[in-house]
C-alpha cells in the first residue's frame, strides 16, 4: 500500500541556551509585571525546550517581566500542555506546542485531556526541522536497506527509541511502509531518547537533523537517511529515506507558541509582534540557519489556519498505517 505523506517542516532537538542579546523595544505599558510561565513539554535539551529558550530571554527584555520557562516532561507532552490548556487565559501563561502535541496526539488517544483546536489560541509557529533515522554505531547494519533486511529476518527484536507523538507515529509509518516490526522502547523525550541510542540501550532512533549531526561526524551514532522531502543543508551526503525505496515517506517537527483560549487579544497580538520580531534579529537567524533549521514565524490565523489543516489529514495518514487511538 502505497502511503503519501507531505511534509510538516519540522524537529529539533538542540542543547544550545540562548543568551539574551540587544533589548527589545518598550511595549504594553500596561502589560502585567508578572512572571510569564512558558511551558515546554520536554525535558532541558529537547526541541521544545529549545525553542523556548531561543526566544524566552529577548521576550523578557521586550515585555519588561521575567520569562520562566517550565519544563513537564511527559509521555507525548500531555500534561504541560493540559495545564496550560486549564490555565487562567489572563496571560500569565504560554505552552510550547509541536505537531506531536497538537496534531498527531488527537488521533493518539480517544480521551485526549485538551482539544487543540477549541483550548489554545495560536501565536505563532517558531521553527522547524527534519528528522534522521539514527543507529548506534556498533549496531551491524550498514545502510537502510540493510537495516530493513535485518528487521525482516528477526522481527521484533531490534528496539527503537520513541520520544513523542510525532516519534511514535513516523516510528508507526515507517514500520508499515517497510514492512518490518520493531520493539518500540517509550522515553519521556528526545534528549533521553538521544542517550538510549548512543550508550546502546536500544539500536535505532528518530532524531531530529540538528540533534543527530554532531554525533554523527564524531561517530558516536551513525545515520541510515533523513526523513525530509529533500537531503539535509547539515548532512548533504545523506540519502533521504524516500530516495532509499520507501516512497513517500517523509517527517518533521514544527514548535509554535500558544495560550489558552479566553487570553486577550491584546496580549495575543503583543507576544506574537515580539516573538516574530526576535525570529527575524541576525543573531537568532544566524543560529536557527546555522543548524539546519528554518524559522516558520507566520501569523495567528496562518498558524490555526495548519492545525486545523494538518489535525484530520494526519489522522488519516495514522489510520492508514493501523495507528488505533488507545
């Protein structure tokens, strides 16, 4: 069966702490003092936790308050994102949403404690990035094909790492397009995830493109293709799974701001004006390029405008590969 997928620009997972730089301009003389809470569904070092901290020092200097940012690790990020969808929406409260949160979660689960579409209001998609197949590098298989030979000869015996709702449903996909079965082996986030492949906890992993390429050229993982529509501006070498035989198959990661549905839209377009300013800065450009990534910041209605667009079309796409919500 042939499975088309398009691609939602997307991952990251940096480590990288972004110092604050120039300030911003004085805005909303009468926006509260209060910390702002920024809720990131991962762990320090994940790619949500990135994307918050690339922003949160510069928006603190802009809105004159303290930006916190709060980490809830969580199995598919569900309870940063509830408490921030059951948060006052008076704006002292921001979450991190990705398209595992706010899309592929939807057709994860039948009681999802939060609807995307009706608990959040959308500010703005931050960045992107594409995503890698990765292997420990004493793992024996050489390339992709070889990996998928191995797979099929001893079915369900090679764990991968599954961080995420968009890791468990491209792990779900790329099983059926290859026709393998894997031992899916859960880790409350990517930089877990990222330590479970290198110290050989488990074979294989999804990661994200600017995560995996450091550990790759200093060969302590080994890459088999990247999941993206074309090869990778960090590992240009690298052959795309699609161009490895499986058609179609093709995955990312996108990281967007959002606040509980009520938050002002005062406060909304604030935090949006600023957020996009910061995106658009040489310093924050120089580092999102720089690693391979792309900076997305569109508008609050282009941002639900997707969600609203990608929620069914992956839902489909899941279903087609025999993802059943548990």
């Amino acid at each position: 069966m042939k499975i088309s997928l398009r691609a939602i620009p997307c991952a990251l997972a940096w480590c990288a702490l972004v110092a604050g730089g120039c300030a911003g301009p004085a805005v909303a003389q009468d926006q509260s003092k209060r910390p702002l809470r920024l809720l990131v569904p991962s762990p320090p070092g994940g790619p949500s936790d990135f994307a918050a901290r690339l922003i949160a020092p510069k928006l603190s200097e802009a809105l004159g308050q303290n930006v916190v940012v709060d980490n809830r690790q969580s199995v598919n990020g569900i309870i940063a994102t509830e408490i921030a969808a059951k948060s006052l929406p008076d704006g002292a409260t921001v979450v991190i949403g990705n398209n595992g949160t706010m899309v592929m979660n939807v057709g994860l689960y039948k009681k999802l404690p939060y609807d995307p579409l009706k608990d959040f209001v959308p500010i703005s998609q931050l960045v992107s990035a594409g995503t890698a197949l990765i292997a420990n590098p004493k793992f024996a298989p050489k390339t992709f094909k070889e990996f998928v030979a191995a797979a099929k000869k001893e079915p369900g015996k090679i764990n991968i790492a599954v961080a995420g709702a968009t890791g468990a449903v491209a792990t779900e996909v790329l099983k059926f397009a290859a026709g393998i079965n894997l031992n899916n082996v859960p880790y409350k986030g990517s930089s877990p995830s990222e330590v479970a492949v290198m110290s050989g906890e488990v074979e294989v992993v999804l990661l994200s493109i600017p995560v995996a390429t450091p550990h790759v050229k200093a060969g302590r993982m080994k890459i088999y293709g990247v999941t993206t529509a074309r090869r990778s501006s960090m590992l240009p070498d690298v052959p795309t799974i699609q161009e490895q035989g499986l058609e179609g198959y093709e995955f990312g990661n996108w990281h967007g701001l959002l606040a509980p549905t009520g938050t002002p839209d005062k406060i909304v377009r604030t935090l949006h004006r600023e957020a996009v300013r910061i995106l658009q800065s040489k310093e924050i450009r120089d580092i999102v390029i720089t690693r391979g990534n792309e900076i997305i910041a569109n508008s609050p209605e282009e941002f639900a405008a997707r969600l609203k667009r990608d929620i069914p079309r992956y839902k489909k796409i899941m279903a087609a590969a025999g993802i059943q919500p548990q």
